[in-house]
DNA sequence: ATGTAAATAT
DNA sequence: TATATTTACA
C-alpha cells in the first residue's frame, strides 16, 4: 500500500528521446533528497515534472480509458511540485522517503478524474493494491516475478476473454504490465466482445503496446447482426462497412473489422453453393471459434439471444434475381461456405 | 471509405 | 493445411 503511486510511468512505448531512465517517484525523492544544493534539487524536482507532464500530454487522448494512468501521473506531478514548494520555502527541508500514497492532490486530481466516479476511484484503489505488487514497469525493486506473471495471466485471461497467447510467451513484448493495467484501465467496460465505450483510442494504445490488434471473434450473436443489418441494406453487395457497422450497433466494433467480414461473407456466398443441404442454414452463423470463453455477453441494447427481428421480405425471393442486390444475400447467405471440396 | 490482396494468427 | 482476421494498398 506504500509505494504505489506512480513508477515508470512510461506507458508510451516510443522512450523519451533521451536517454532518461525512468525511476520510481519513490526513488527519485531519495534521490533528489541526497542532494545537497538546494537549487540543484529543484532543478531536478522541475526536470522529472516536465517529464511527468510531459507524458501526461502524451496519454491525454487516452484518458478516458486511463483513468488510472491518469490518476497515478497527476498525483506523481503533484507530489513533485509539492516537494518543488517545500525546497522553495522552507529551507528545502528533508523530502519525505516515505511519501504518502494517495494524498489528495486537489487541483491537478480534478484533472484527472474529471469523468471517475467516486466508486470508480475506490475500485482503482483496490486494483492499485495488486498493481503494485505487480510492478508494472519497475525493473528493480521486484522480485515477485512469479506473482506478477501470474497477475497477469490472469488478468489477461479475464481482459481477452480467454486466449492469452499473442505476445504472452513471445520475445516481443515491449511492456510486459501494459496488457495488465490496459485491462485495468478498461476495467468493466471493455471486457468482452462488445467494449462500452473506447472504440478508438483504446485500440490505438492496444496497437501500440502489442503490436497488432485482438483478433475480433465474430460469434453467431455478432454475426446475426451482421447478417440482420445487411439485410436493411440490401444485401451484402450494396452494404457498405460503415453502414453496416452503425446498423449493428455494437460499440468497439470497427470499421475494418466489419469490412473484413464482409470481404469474407461475400466471398463465401457468391454463387449459391446449392446442394448444401438445406440444414446447414446454420453454417455462418455457427463459427465457434472464439467461443473459448467470451461468449456474447451483449449489454447492448438488444438481447443476446437473438431476437433481432428484420422481417423485411425473406420470403418474398422471387425465383431469381429480382432486385439488383439482395439476390444472393437471404438464401445463399446462411448455405455453405464451408464445403470440403477444394481442389 | 471501400474493395481486395497479402500477411498473420489459430 | 485451411480459415479467420488483420493490415497494407490502390
């Protein structure tokens, strides 16, 4: 419960341009506290707050989702300046080693939790707890190394719903804690396929940090909207992504990942692939890949269930192709794709 | 923004 | 190996 105010810092993965080694609030004070030059001190104290702002410009965009980061930075800036005050003033008295862990830093705190809730901020508290035996991104200091992959396994399984394999065991892994604290920072909202709110930045940072993006499951709830929403546009060749992805309503869900989709589902339902029999009605919408352990826990506004009703005119198919575009959309659509034959 | 192909991940 | 999904490109 000590140390858990703000470490690295560094969520960014570009590194500050010079070679700046990140220390801990904690240890900086230490060492800033064994200077004996007042303005030295100073000097140092203001260094690390252009620092810490500075990074607080760079994670701005990411507010919203990191409300921790946020939160850890602010308070960090504050302690500093504060320190700044007290060498200013009193005779640059002795710097606190033991600093105190969540002092409300009024002004710039509002700051940061301009949209947090109270209850928000008690929830971070206990997250904070384990955070900081995790160690996100102190290298020194940490010898629970066990602890934190464990953690984060974890936390990983929980984030993603399950497969916790991308950059887990690989080499590549710039951040080893950022999955960590981006789950953190998601918290309940970006859990599972369908993420409340951070459609972008969220994924941008995720981008940043990981290097590629999470695969996107599409399972049968997501699909039937997929396919619901298309059938309002007119089937699948004249919708268009970004329609598609208004119709389906379904927040966290991009652009390209409805246009890959797309280039998919057309792929497979051009020409009627008839002798299919008729039971596999089903085929589309039954890919279970990602049904690991995400299952549609839709909070959208529909339920998971599927009603999704769009009686629009499934069954008015004219023998064969009477509109322009939904010719083979309704019918061929849920037939096969799935064919065995190749080559 | 969209369609498509190439690249990757599973 | 086959597919699903992501990225790169035009």
């Amino acid at each position: 419960m000590g140390s858990l105010i703000a470490q690295g810092l560094t969520l960014d993965c570009s590194p500050p341009s010079k070679a700046w080694t990140p220390k801990s609030t904690t240890e900086f004070l230490a060492e800033v506290s064994r200077l004996d030059n007042v303005s030295e001190k100073i000097s140092k104290l203001d260094d690390y707050v252009n620092r810490l702002q500075d990074e607080m410009k760079k994670i701005d965009a990411f507010k919203r989702e990191l409300p921790l980061c946020m939160f850890l930075l602010n308070d960090a800036i504050a302690r500093m300046k504060e320190e700044i005050m007290r060498c200013q003033s009193s005779n640059c008295e002795p710097i606190l080693e033991e600093f105190i862990p969540l002092k409300k830093s009024s002004s710039d705190d509002e700051k940061a939790g301009e949209e947090v809730k109270e209850t928000d901020i008690v929830d971070r508290r206990e997250k904070m707890n384990w955070m900081s035996s995790v160690q996100l991104w102190n290298a020194d200091s940490n010898k629970k190394r066990k602890e934190e992959s464990v953690d984060r396994a974890a936390m990983e399984e929980l984030f993603r719903g399950g497969k916790s394999s991308r950059t887990a065991g690989k080499a590549f892994s710039p951040f080893k804690g950022c999955s960590n604290f981006l789950a953190m920072a998601v918290g309940k909202e970006g859990r599972d396929e369908f993420p409340a709110a951070p459609s972008l930045s969220l994924r941008t940072l995720r981008l940043r940090l990981n290097g590629r993006k999470q695969r996107r499951c599409w399972s049968p709830e997501l699909h039937r909207r997929f396919v619901s929403a298309l059938q309002q546009l007119g089937g699948a060749q004249a919708a268009t992504p970004k329609q598609i992805r208004e119709l389906m309503q379904v927040d966290g869900l991009t652009n390209d990942e409805v246009k890959s989709h797309l280039q998919k589902y057309r792929l497979h339902t051009r020409r009627v692939p008839p002798a299919t029999n008729a039971s596999a009605a089903v085929l589309w919408a039954s890919q279970e890949q990602c049904g690991e352990s995400s299952k549609p826990s839709n909070s959208q506004s529909s339920s998971p269930q599927g009603p999704l009703h769009l009686s629009s005119r499934a069954t008015s198919v004219t023998g064969g192709d009477s509109v322009e575009e939904e010719d083979d959309d309704n019918k061929s659509e849920s037939r096969s794709w799935k064919r065995e034959s190749h080559v």
